[in-house]
C-alpha cells in the first residue's frame, strides 16, 4: 500500500518547495520522479501510510491568529488581575528596552555559533557573567543553566566531587519544587550520588534550627545549603554563623539567592558561601507561564570549583591583532585530569537569551536601581503583612526581616486557603501559594508575593477583597 | 629565533610509487630510480614549508646538504645553516642518524623528518626522545604514530608548537615492521621505541568546538582508573606502549615502554620480561590479566612481534581478563580498522575476535572491534 | 541588482563595531530607568533598613549608563552577531535543524494572555495554557504512536536526561536495580551518552560499522541481564536511516531493556515514520528544532518527551490531563520520578510548536518533512559535483535531513581544508558551518542541513559559495595565505580556546586580574 499524497497539494509560506516549479526542478536534479523516492531506504514496514491524526489546519495568518487568542483568552493574567503569588515566578517589572533586545532577530533566532564571528552575541553573554559577578560579589560566572534548581543540584554535586562526601543538608523549608528537581538530579542507579538530609525550621522565626544544624552537622557532610531569602520569605540573618559552621565541619556551604534583592541583602559571597545559585527571573522577567526560568552558579576563581564547572563560559582574550581582543570559550582543563570526563553531568541548550535579558536588566537598573527596587519591595511586602495581619483571624506567624514573600496564617478565619483563593480569583485577585499541603504543620496558611508591581493602592484593595471574602 | 632542524630521506616513497612496500634494501631502491620514479619527500617538504613562509623570519632552518634539506630549504627562502658531509646520489641511514644528532647538539627546538617508518627509526636511534620531532609523511609505511596528518597540517603544527610557551607533547610510537614478511602480506608489528612528538591532534581539533577533549588529560585519567580497580592478589601483565605507561606512572612504579612488566598488589614485579618469565610469575598467583594498548597506527594488538604474550599465557589469562587502555583519539583514528590480533595461533586468534569494551572515564566505555 | 544573479556572490560586508565593554562606557550619576518608589504612607517603614547586619555594605559594581546608551551598546552588538536565521543563510548549523520561526508565533508568545501568566495559578485559570499544552501532546501523540507527553524538559538533553531517569525509575519499580548499562552509538548525538551517566548509569557506546551504520554485531555482544536499556538517534548524523533499527529493538527488548528514540534528527521524517512502528518506548522531539521555535542563542529550548502508556506513571508531575469537562493538572502521582524542571516547561515555546503544527496539518507536516529531505538531497547532488568535497559512506544510500560531507580531497590536493574553508564562506554573509564532534571520524568535515524554511534559490547560493571556496583553493591560494575571511566580524584569537587559570577573563574583576595588563595597547 502506498502512502496518501494529500501533501501534493499543499502550499506552505513556510516551506517553498510546496511550489510545483521548485519541486520538480529539485527532483530533476536528484533524479527522482516521485517524491518518496526519497524515502526508499526506509523499510516499508516502517513508512507510515495514513495521514496524521491531526487537526485541520488555520492555514491563513489571520485564522490562527483567531485561534489562537480565543484559547488564550481563557487565562487569568497580571493586566486584569492583581498578583500576589511568586514561589520562584514572581511579578516584576519587565524595563521595554529588555523585551526590545530580547525580540532582536540577531539574537533570538540565532543558535550557537563560533566565537569568531559571533562576537556581539558573546560580547553580550560575557557581559551578562561580569554583571552577575558583580552582583554576587564573586569572581566567576558561566552560561546560565535550565533554571535556579538545576544550578542548585550543580552545586551540590559539585560539592559531593570537592568533599569526596555524599550527604547534604537542605532545609526543611525549602521551595518543594526546587527539592523535588535536585532529589531526581541527585539519585543514581546503583546508588545515590548525594543524600539529602532536612534540617528543620524554627517554629517562631521561619530560619533554620541551628541546634538541628549542629546535631546534623558531621565530617561525612559534603555541603549545607540555605536559602536567602527562604522559601517563606524570611532573611536568613544567621547566614555568616552557618557559613562558620560549615566551614569548621569540612563542608561546603551553598546559598540559594534571589537576585532582585542582591541590590540591598548582602551578597552570599561575603559571608561565607563557597558557590551562590539561583534563578534569573526575578530580574525583570515577565511571568510566561513559567517560562523565563534560568539559573545562575557563581563561583570563587579557584581551579578546586571551576574544574567542576559544567557548562561554558565566554572568556576575553587576545586576537592577533594588537590592542584588539574578542571573546571565546573558557573550558578548564590545567591540571583536571579531566575533572570534566570524571564527572558526568551534561550540557545542552539552556537559556542564553535570558542571559541577554538579565544583561540588558543589570546595565539598566544599575547600582540605584536595584538598590531602589529592593527597597520598594521590602517597604510594600512589609505594608502588606502589617495589614493583613490586621485582619480578623489572620496571623503573620514568623517573626523577623522579610523580603518579597511572607507567611500568612489563615487557620483562624475558619476558611481554607483554597476557598480564600477561590473568592478572590472572583475579585480579580491572584492569591499567595497554598502551603497546607507540603507544610500542613502550618495549618491553612499561604505564601504571599508582593513586589515593586504591587501598589499601596493595589494592596489596599486586596485587604478589603479579604475582609469581603472571610466575612 | 626558532631553529627548525629538516631531515630528508632522499629515497622516500619511492617504492610507494613504483607499486612496491616501502623503499628499504637498495634492490627496491634501484628497482624503482631505474623505471624513473623520483622521492616524493622533496614535494612534500616544499607544502609544509610553504605553511610556514609567513614566519619565515622567525625560523633558521639547520639541515645536511642537498638533497638531505638544504636544497628544498634554500628553495622556500628560508634561512639555512648547513651541516655535516654526504656523498650526493648515496645517502643511507648512517647519513639520517647522523644529521639527527648534529642537529641535536646544534640545540635545534624540534627536528622535522620527511620519510618513512625506516626514517623514523634512525631518527630514533639518533635522539631518542631528547629532541621533539614530527614526521612528513611521504613513504608507503607509516605504521608508526610520528606523522602529520598532511604536510599542510604539519606546517601548522610546526608554527603552533613554535607559538606556545608550554611545549605539549606525546609519545609517537614508533614501529618495527619485518618489511620482507609485510611484503609477504605477513604483518608482524613490533614496537621499535618512542619520539616525543606535538600533541597535533588536540591543536587542530579543539580549534571551533566547545568542547575541549584532550588526549593526555585522558590518559591519565584512565592511567588512574585502572589503578583503583586492581584487585589484590591479582598478577597484572603491563603491556608495552605509551598508554600503558600511564598505569605505571600513576602507581609511581618503574616503567619499561617497549617492554612487559609485571604488578601485584600495586607493587612492582618485574620490569622488562620475556615469556618465560611471565610464565612462571603466573603460577604464583590465583588469577592474572593483561592490561594492554593498541600499538601503532594499525591497531596491533597481539602481533607475533609481542613475544612475550605467547599464546599460552592469553589463553591462561582468557579473554575476560584481558583489558584495553586507549583513549577515544586513538579510537577515532584506528577507525574504520579493527584491534589486530595475531598470536601465532589461530584458534586462540579466532575466539578473541569480536568486540571488546574499552573504558573511557568511570562511566564510559565503547566497544571496538577485534579481528585478525 | 544586488546580488550577482549568475556567480550568486554577495559582496557582503558586517557590520563592525569596536564596540566597548559595558563597565567602560559607566558615567557616575547616569541612570537607565527610574524604579516605583515606597508610597509617602510607607516612608515610617523600614524598608531596606530591616535587613540590619544582612543589608549590603557595598553596592554592587554595576555600570551606571543613560538609557539611550544601554539600548543602542546592546543593539550594536546585535549587529555583529553572525548566525541568525533571520538574517543569513543559517544551512551551515548541520544537526540544529535551523529553520523560520513565523513572526506570527513570535508576537503571540508576546501577548499578556500567555507572557503574563503565572505557572501555579489555579488550573482553573489558566485552562488555555493547559488545552495548549494538552493539544499539543495528542499531536505529538499522533506523529510518534506513543501515548502520552510531557513538556516539561527545557531542552532536548534535559528531556533525553528526563527519559534516563524514567528508565531507572522504572526499571527500579520492577525490581532490576542490577540493570546500571544503557547501550548508544557513536554517531548518536553526545547527549545519549552523556546524560543517562548522569542518571547514574554506565554508558556503553558502539562504534559505527565499517558501512557507517549502529553495528548489530556489537549490539549482541554488549547486551547482557545489566541492559536498562538503549538511547539510539535515527537516523544519526550521518544521515543515513538505520534500516535495521527493528532488529536493534529487539535485541534489547529480549534482555528486558527500554527503548529511547532521540528524535533530534525527525524534521525529515515527521508524518513519514513513527517512533511506534520501529518498536520505541520512549522518544523525544526538540520543540525548537523540528517545529520552528526559535533557538534564542542557545535556549530557551524545549524537549517533548514521550511514552507508552505503561511508563506514564513515571512522567513527571505535573501532568496534564482533561478529565473531558476541564483540563487539568494532577500532581498526584507517586511513581512519579518528580520534576526536571520548573512549572510546566517553556511554555511560549510549547505554544509555538502548537501553532506550527495547527497551520500545517497532516497534510503541510508531510509536505515540511519531504521540503527538507528534498532540500538536503537536491544540495547534496550538487555538492557530490564539487571538486574537493567527498561523502563517506552509504554511497547509494538517501540521505534524509542533514549530512557530514568531507574536504578530504581538498586538503590532499590543496593542502587547504575545512577550517580555511569556514573562515572564507563567512566573506559571504555565510555563518561558520558545523564541523563534527572531536576526535574526528570523518576527516575535514562539513556537516549541512538546509531544513524546510530554504528554498532552492538559497541552497544554490550557498553551494555557490562553497564552490568558490574550493574553486579559490584550487586556483588561488595567495588568497587564503592572506587569510580571509575579510569581510566579515571576524577575530582571530591568539588560542581557540582558554583553558588555564591565569588566563580566565570571564569578568570584569577576573579581566582586570588576568588579562589588562598584557593587553598590548593598540
């Protein structure tokens, strides 16, 4: 049986050779007469005869467009509604001149390339890595990885390989989506390749319980890893005695950071992490759906880390010319003994057009600006839990500096978190992150986001939302 | 100021040309001048010169006279130191291993050579691996590993290594091949001694891809690897060749590179021994294996020349205890030919043949070929 | 006018910048954009001041540049990136399947209704997200025969990593933990090696046959009880079909092995072949190859992954479903081998594919796939007639979406080879090609794929250029002692790679430290 030809008819903008006059000039060429002469050195038992289960095609612009918008129109999104969730996608503003750089078709349709002809690409993607170094306050940083807990199992990896250890000390308050993506990384075949062991919160402030750190803490510990912020929303202030303590058990110490707030919380690097991980959206990134994810690892400029490094990295070094320099790969091999091949971590595509987007974010904003946003976030995210926590039955419960996110404790009102929520999608409201499920020992309490795109207006409007709705 | 020392063998390639294996014994070299054939080696001197012209400023070429280097030298314009006497029209190996060690003591930064597997043994005899060397192919053997890919390649290699600071460079084995059995079509590979040549694979090949691959950083690896899985009380026969070497250096051990030493429980055996004495070593021990390397250009593995592995010691060790240290350039470049295995008996030939795996990191390995 | 329309030479020239480095062009007091200040009711609050010993000390080192500046230092460096598909003849990228990415799913990925969506709102309100992404996993469904989808891989390797840890979990579940080999070939892509040994397992790779095809021979010796399974791309970058791909399959399927199908390579072959009929269990497909979304510089990416219904319990979670009323998303799975990566995936770039596949149809994905085998073959039969290019292997053989031609001849004759070669093209407006993977087991390549989007005016333009490279190889060599190319950005670095400490300038603190100083001022 032959397979159909209803593609002989077809004219696509999109592949040329549907017109009839390049086809048959082509297969005169080849020396073909029919079309799936092509094909012949597929068995035939495995040449698909039927035509695909698909749908019909919108084969005109407009037609897909129509399409397209009417699914859309079926999501709830931040230019009708008000946003309060975040849990590693939080709302913040996207500067225009970004979006303009991340539409450029030099830059978004281009793959990878060679360093020698591809210079402004890799001009940019350096100056990416120099500003997020500045921004952490260290001394390397490489291409971005898939996002912030990919860089984060990097890291722990990289630890265990350091220490020749296998466990690592995670917080109990970690983001469970980050934890369930580093468990999968970290697993093995015969054997795991780290085993992560919780060391618990304190009930009262949300930070790590440093007597269960102490208890945990031992000379088979190949790292100890914080998040600043936490995933409650909490400065972890106790940041530099981990670190100490760490460094005294033989361990690594890795701090998961959000870079938004890097303008006005201090830099992991000074005090005490031995890498820095995290996610890049939080620096102007528009939500997506999740889809503007990227994760960043910085390191110290010592060959013990940098032999571990995974992924690329674009270097600046001299051309043959005089006084002229360009950009190409940094691969680090002095004395790795193929550090490389040993480990068996891999690369691949990942998320390059956000390191241009983060480029483009930190050249904008600047020292000031992030320095301001940082601000505006914590004054707003301190209004809107000082308000909340006003409500009747509604508690902040952890005690301490915050930023962005914070706990919000709705067992009092009676109401479940789901049903809060519900109501509120009614009022056109976004709410915080239900945490009844993966922290049920907080009751039906929820994660609230609140960043510089939430206004003082927006905010009062949310609690008179909430006063409606647990009436 | 680079000083490039220039080797040619007047008669290189010559039975190449004329249809006849390699250009050794006089006979053939009449055989072939007499039918008007001419060297090749000339030719492709002037190609990797010509690479080089650029930096001709930079480079003083110390070679013999005539047609050992000065005539095709002058020719390219280069700056030409003379040494040394031949009688023109008769030049022999003595000539060759001559002008090597002139050019050694004239503290030449890298001898290139334009001939054979005969060539680079007298190169071989002459410096051993005192002095850097690369070989312009140009003669029909070419089982040793000294040899650029092209002379246009060779050019590029000689201005690269000139370039770098830090000199890499490898061990090129260099191969004794029974030329009168080969033209027998008998191949009996042996292992004559060792060059020190650029590492050109990884020059050439790291040029445009992310990734970075380097051979040596391979190999040790592999060296240590296969230290961490010695078991104890077990005899490991440690084969010649330069891979092989790096499970000796690891280990701190004496190595002997065109020998078979022997190691049990990480310490040193014995160096350099011959079959009987493995032989009886192996009856001291509950179980023994072959850590090996594939020699050469043309993947020997157990040839006739390896006289120490007799047929009876493979058989003894079995083909599960056999293990092969090679790294994935090496594979590449033996590919599409297969591991040659020739022990002198072809039963045990044929059950070695078929597939074999060969590791590449902890987590690595590829399966290759075996045949004979 | 233009272009010569006979010898189809551009006297093409780049754009050329010198542009300096953003820390360079830093003017105290300059600002790029002003930022929402804390309202006049919010000044009694501590804002930054809460942090206490947390606060940062010491601003970070961040240039400070007026706004017009920061937009015209970075659109310049967009002039003088090189490779874009929007601009050149991108048939040089050989295995990335560079194909158009339509503006009309470039803008829509743009609209609010999906830029501005959050990943954890509740499902209820993003049910358009979710009927895309159900949509386009019963589409995907159909090209392969399999029968279920996930996309949440952020790129083809992370989706082929995401079917090695579905392959462990299942083979765990099943009581085999002894099963720690997956077998894959040589001319399989990189990945097939290299992320199942960063699920844990040990990797055994095949060299090809001396026909250039996976050795069946090798294959039946590798096998053993400590199979877990194979990861094989087909055709592989030769490519050549694997006509015996059944045979492969059933090899491993009788020592209890799975089947990964790395699908990089489908563009040629959608509609035409399926996953299911060559006997797979899994597969994966690379939403920015095969269906046209764009490769942003080297991601964001998107890898589809997809099983038999026996493996969908170990999907990750969450998956998608449509319960026929609502989609949904069920995050109650506990064989679940839990997330590879944040949320759902890239989404926008999900919705592209969907939109690819919605204007095609059965009908225009079949005519997309014959486009691009009949491009590559139609580029092929004019590139056997060029003097110095040579094809290894399968010398009778179809080649379906890409190939890795040789400049053996060349170099022999010339003493000029691929690396020249690439330099030269670049003069006209052609991107640096692809070479192949080290060690090299094809000499001098070249390695081309023309995809669908090129019609048969380009690919003549592009081996026109290619001729000419050869043609001035062989009759002009002067010109490549001058070393081109000379037209375009090009700089040649003193390495072609850093690989030492000292010499790593990947900052701007490590430039100053390394690499200031020995920069000879011009």
């Amino acid at each position: 049986m032959a397979p159909k030809k209803t593609h002989e008819q077809f004219v696509s903008p999109y592949v040329p050779s549907t017109a009839k006059v390049s086809k048959e000039a082509m297969m005169k060429e080849i020396g073909i007469k029919d079309d799936m002469e092509l094909y012949r050195d597929i068995p035939d038992d495995l040449i698909y005869k039927e035509d695909l289960d698909i749908p019909a095609p919108y084969v005109d612009e407009f037609s897909i467009q129509q399409h397209m918008t009417s699914i859309l129109k079926k999501n709830a999104n931040a230019t009708d509604y008000a946003y309060f969730l975040g849990a590693g996608c939080a709302r913040h503003h996207t500067p225009a001149v970004c979006d303009e750089m991340t539409g450029r078709g030099e830059f978004l349709t281009a793959y990878f390339g060679a360093t020698t002809d591809d210079r402004g690409k890799w001009q940019a993607i350096w100056e990416y890595q120099a500003q997020m170094a500045e921004l952490l306050d260290t001394d390397f940083c490489g291409f971005p990885q898939y996002d912030g807990p990919w860089s984060l199992s990097h890291a722990i990896l990289i630890a265990t390989r350091i220490t020749g250890k296998r466990k690592v000390l995670v917080p109990a308050s970690a983001s469970p989506m980050n934890m369930k993506i580093v468990d999968n990384y970290t697993d093995g075949v015969t054997e795991r390749q780290a085993e992560l062991v919780e060391v618990a919160y304190d009930k009262k402030t949300g930070l790590l319980d440093l007597k269960d750190l102490e208890k945990k803490l031992d000379n088979k510990t190949a790292a100890v890893v914080i998040e600043n912020p936490n995933f409650f929303g909490m400065i972890e202030t106790q940041g530099e005695q981990i670190g100490k303590m760490a460094k005294k058990a033989g361990a690594e110490f890795i701090v998961y950071a959000d870079p938004i707030s890097l303008g006005v919380l201090e830099a992991p690097a000074n005090y005490g992490a031995n890498m820095a991980a995290g996610d890049l959206h939080s620096l102007g990134g528009h939500l997506a759906a999740g889809g503007h994810q990227a994760g960043f690892l910085g390191l110290p400029d010592d060959k013990k880390y940098l032999s571990q490094f995974k992924d690329l990295a674009v270097s600046i070094a001299p051309t043959i010319e005089d006084g002229e320099y360009s950009f190409v790969w940094y691969n680090f091999e002095e004395g790795s003994y193929g550090a490389r091949e040993e480990a068996n971590e891999f690369t691949g595509s990942a998320c390059n057009l956000w390191a241009i987007h983060s480029a483009v974010y930190l050249t904008i904003m600047g020292p000031k600006g992030m320095e301001e946003v940082g601000n505006t976030i914590m004054a707003r995210a301190q209004y809107a839990a000082a308000e909340l926590a006003k409500l009747p039955g509604v508690k902040v419960p952890f005690a301490g500096p915050f930023f962005k996110e914070f706990v919000v404790d709705f067992t009092g009102t009676g109401k479940t978190v789901a049903e809060i929520n519900r109501a509120l999608v009614d009022k056109k409201i976004i709410g915080g992150l239900d945490l009844s499920c993966d922290f049920p020992e907080l009751g039906q309490s929820a994660l609230w986001c609140v960043t510089e795109c939430n206004t003082q207006a927006e905010i009062d409007m949310l609690v008179a939302a909430l006063e409606a709705v647990l009436a | 100021m680079y000083k490039i020392g220039l080797i040619i063998n007047p008669v290189a390639g010559i039975g190449g040309r004329a249809g006849l294996k390699g250009s050794d014994g006089v006979e053939i070299q009449q055989k072939a001048l007499a039918a008007g054939f001419k060297s090749l080696a000339p030719e492709r001197v002037g190609l990797a010169l010509e690479a080089l012209s650029e930096f001709r400023d930079e480079i003083e070429i110390i070679t013999f006279p005539s047609e050992m280097g000065e005539d095709v030298a002058r020719a390219a314009g280069f700056k030409t130191t003379v040494l040394g006497s031949i009688q023109s029209g008769k030049t022999t190996a003595e000539d060759t291993i001559r002008a090597a060690q002139d050019m050694m003591d004239a503290g030449v930064d890298l001898i290139v050579f334009a001939g054979g597997d005969g060539t680079a043994r007298n190169i071989c005899t002459a410096v051993d691996d005192k002095v850097p060397t690369i070989g312009l192919p140009c003669g029909v053997k070419m089982h040793s590993s000294v040899y650029a890919i092209t002379p246009r390649r060779a050019g590029e290699v000689i201005k690269a290594f000139c370039d770098k600071e830090e000199k890499l460079l490898v061990d090129g084995e260099v191969m004794d091949l029974d030329e009168e059995a080969y033209r027998n079509e008998d191949v009996k590979a042996k292992l004559y001694g060792y060059l020190k040549v650029p590492e050109a694979g990884a020059l050439m090949q790291k040029r445009k891809t992310g990734s970075g691959y380097s051979q040596d950083n391979q190999l040790k690896l592999l060296g240590m690897m296969f230290v961490d899985r010695m078991e104890e009380d077990v005899l490991y026969i440690i084969g010649p060749g330069s891979s092989t070497s790096h499970v000796m250096k690891d280990l701190g051990l004496q190595n002997s590179l065109l020998g078979v030493d022997l190691v049990a429980n990480k310490k040193l055996v014995a160096n350099d021994v011959n079959e009987a004495q493995i032989w009886q070593t192996m009856q001291k021990y509950p179980k023994t294996e072959i850590i090996a390397t594939v020699i050469g250009g043309q993947g020997h593995l157990f040839g006739r020349g390896n006289q120490q592995l007799s047929p009876r010691i493979i058989r003894e060790v079995g083909k599960g205890g056999i293990h092969i240290l090679a790294s994935k350039q090496k594979l590449a470049d033996l590919y599409p030919n297969p591991f040659l295995v020739d022990t002198g008996d072809p039963e045990l030939d044929a059950s070695l043949c078929g597939y074999i795996r060969v590791p590449q990191s902890r987590t690595q390995d590829i399966t290759f070929k075996i045949d004979r | 006018m233009g272009m010569n329309s006979e010898t189809k030479l551009r006297k093409f020239h780049a754009a050329r910048w010198d542009e300096q480095l953003v820390f360079e062009q830093s003017v105290p007091g300059e600002r790029g954009i002003m930022v929402p200040q804390p309202e006049a009711d919010l000044a009694s609050l501590p804002g930054q001041k809460a942090a206490g010993a947390m606060k940062r000390k010491k601003a970070p080192n961040l240039p400070e540049i007026n706004q017009m500046k920061v937009n015209r230092h970075y659109m310049r460096l967009s002039q003088e990136a090189s490779c874009a598909v929007d601009l050149t003849l991108n048939i040089s990228e050989g295995t990335c399947t560079m194909k158009y990415s339509p503006k009309i799913q470039e803008h829509m990925a743009t609209n609010p209704m999906i830029n501005e969506v959050h990943p954890m709102q509740h499902p209820d309100t993003m049910q358009g997200i979710l009927e895309i992404y159900h949509k386009a996993g019963e589409c995907l469904k159909a090209i392969s025969g399999l029968d279920y989808f996930s996309f949440q891989p952020g790129g083809g390797s992370q989706a082929i990593y995401t079917a090695g840890s579905i392959m462990r979990a299942y083979q765990r579940a099943n009581g085999h933990p002894e099963k720690d080999e997956v077998i894959t070939t040589s001319f399989s892509h990189p990945v097939d090696s290299a992320t199942p040994s960063a699920n844990g397992f040990k990797v055994i790779t095949l060299m090809p046959d001396a026909e250039g095809y996976p050795d069946l021979a090798a294959l039946k010796e590798a096998v053993s009880e400590r199979t877990a399974g194979l990861f094989i791309t087909n055709p592989e970058d030769t490519g050549l079909f694997n006509q015996r791909i059944k045979e492969y399959v059933k090899v491993i399927r009788d020592v209890g092995g799975l089947c990964f199908y790395d699908q990089a390579n489908a563009n040629g072959m959608l509609g035409i072949t399926r996953a299911k009929e060559a006997g797979f269990d899994m597969c994966h497909f690379n939403l920015h190859k095969s269906f046209s979304a764009p490769h942003g510089s080297y991601g964001p990416a998107s890898g589809a992954v997809g099983c038999k219904e026996f493996l969908k319990p170990f999907m990750p979670v969450p998956q998608v479903g449509f319960d026929g009323d609502k989609y949904t998303l069920d995050y109650d799975c506990p064989q679940s081998i839990g997330m590879v990566r944040s949320f759902l995936g890239n989404t926008a770039v999900v919705m592209k594919a969907y939109m690819w596949i919605m204007q095609l149809g059965p009908a225009g994905l079949k005519a997309a796939a014959i486009g691009a085998v009949l491009n590559n073959n139609y580029m092929e039969s004019l590139l056997k007639k060029t003097k110095g290019i040579s094809i290894k292997y399968g010398e009778d053989k179809r080649r379906l979406e890409q190939i890795r031609y040789s400049w053996d001849v060349l170099m022999e004759e010339t003493g000029i080879g691929t690396d020249e070669v690439n330099y030269r093209v670049q003069d006209f407006g052609i991107p640096d090609y692809w070479t192949a993977h080290p060690p090299y087991l094809i000499p001098e390549p070249m390695t081309l794929e023309p995809a669908d989007s090129y019609n048969k005016e380009d690919i003549d333009e592009y081996v026109a250029v290619l001729r000419e490279a050869a043609r001035e190889a062989y009759e002009e060599p002067e010109l490549y002692k001058k070393q081109p190319p000379f037209n375009a950005v090009t700089h040649r670095p003193q390495w072609p790679m850093v690989e030492k400490e000292a010499d790593n300038a990947c900052t701007w603190r490590l430039y100053q430290k390394n690499m200031e100083k020995r920069m000879v001022k011009k």
